[in-house]
C-alpha cells in the first residue's frame, strides 16, 4: 500500500493505492508517504481538477463496501461535472430509498474521485458531506465545478445552511 498526499486550494488530501487501484482518498496530511507512478498520476489529474482542466477522471479505482453502497458509488459517477443530482433521484435509479443512498455517500471512500459532493437533498436542502470542512467543503466543489455559482454560495453561507447543526 502506498500513499500520497498533496495540497489542493480547499484542503490537503491523502491518495492510497493498494494492488494498482486507488482505494482511498482521506481529508489530511498522512506521515506515511510512498509515492508511486498511479499515485503521481492521481495527483497529476486532482491538480488538472483544480485548476478547471479535468472534468472527469481516468483512473483505476475500487472503493470497498457494501454492495448498496457500491450502487450508489456508480450512479454518483454518472452524474456530470457541473451537474447535481437529489438523493431521491439516485434512489429512485437504483431502486432504494433516499436515507441509504445518503447514508452511502457519507461512507464513500473516494470523494472528489466518486462525486458525492454532487448529490444534494431535494426543495433547496443543501443536503450534508462527511469531508473534512462539512458543508464548506461541498460548497466550493460546487463553485469549482460551476454547479453552483459563486453568489449563490455565498448565499447559502449567509443563510446559516453551511452551519453545522448543534
């Protein structure tokens, strides 16, 4: 196993690879770093990302769960960049419910990678993210990927709905 970690302009992210796939992507710093030639080329893509060069990734992955979860890991890759998708809307492509399909991208591996910050709830709810900065983190996402304009989410920091719940 082998592990990468690199700045981006919203937070330091960690790649690991086992086997010749990306399995994780983590929110931090790691102290254990061994690069190798994928994650140099993971780290390569992520930066194209951020800089608004790479609209999709090509990658080898293999996010680890459930096979629920892996179900909704592959409809969320379906959704475009610059594109949002509800929960109910995943749910109803897979045939399940709204709360599993939330519940799996909370326990998705590969954010960034595997689009969970492109699902959101449906009537305006911004919906939740389980990445390192909450809310925050989705939000500029979001405006990277211009699914969200800038204005509008300063809108939604203003309006208290990035706020965590007490």
């Amino acid at each position: 196993m082998s592990q990468l970690s690199m700045h981006t302009p919203i937070i330091d992210i960690t790649i690991t690879e086992l086997d010749g796939s990306i399995i994780s992507l983590d929110w931090g710093w790691s102290p254990f770093q061994e690069s190798s030639p994928l994650l140099q080329e993971a780290k390569r893509q992520l930066d194209l990302y951020f800089d608004g060069e790479l609209e999709t990734f090509s990658l080898p992955i293999q996010p680890m769960g459930t096979r629920h979860q892996e179900k909704v890991w592959h409809a969320m890759m379906e959704i475009p960049f610059g594109a949002v998708a509800t929960y109910g809307e995943l749910a109803k492509k897979i045939g399940s419910a709204a709360q599993p399909v939330g519940s799996a991208c909370g326990r998705n591996p590969l954010p960034i990678l595997v689009p969970c910050h492109r699902v959101v709830g449906s009537g305006g709810n911004f919906g939740g993210y389980s990445g390192d900065g909450g809310l925050y983190t989705k939000r500029a996402l979001l405006v990277l990927e211009g699914a969200l304009s800038i204005e509008e989410g300063k809108a939604l920091e203003a309006s208290g709905a990035l706020d965590e719940p007490e």
